[in-house]
C-alpha cells in the first residue's frame, strides 16, 4: 500500500506603500517616531469597510495622536502589529 503525504502551504502577504499621504511624528505609546496617517486617509491603506474600521479604532489597540490643527493621525507600526494579530484583545 502506498503512502500519501499532503503538504499544505500558508502564505500571508502586506503590502505598505509610504506616499505624501503619510508624515513621521512621535507615537507616545511606541515611545518612537513613527510613520503616521491621518485618520481621514485611513481608507488608502485599509480595505476594511466602514464598520470594521469602528472596530479597530474602539480597541485602542490603534496608537493615535491629535495635532494641534485638531486631525488624528494613526501610527502605521500599530496598524501593522494589529494586521500580524487579528485577534482583538
């Protein structure tokens, strides 16, 4: 009798594109300067639909800063970290 052997690949990809849409400031919580996009531009790097978005903002697991011209602005490692760990915690 033969023997089968089934192989099973696993591949997950990202893709961070860093334009004019995207400055660098310091995140308090990563205590560093990072890449950051303001919240209005979260749709370019995001196919999440509107209510998912919600989601991730509510967790506070999004490190977020306010300017002084009253936007936000969303630090990318922590959009990435929460990309590796889908699981909200």
């Amino acid at each position: 009798m033969a023997k089968e052997t089934k192989v099973v690949i696993q591949t997950d990809s990202l893709l961070i594109l860093r334009g004019r849409s995207s400055t660098r400031a310091w995140c308090p919580l990563c205590a560093a300067e990072a890449e950051m996009i303001a919240l209005e531009n979260i749709g370019v790097i995001s196919n999440l639909d509107k209510s998912a978005l919600e989601v991730w903002m509510n967790s506070e697991e999004l490190h977020r800063i306010r300017t002084v011209g009253g936007s936000t602005l969303i630090c990318l490692a922590s959009v990435l970290a929460r990309v590796q760990n889908p699981k909200p915690r």
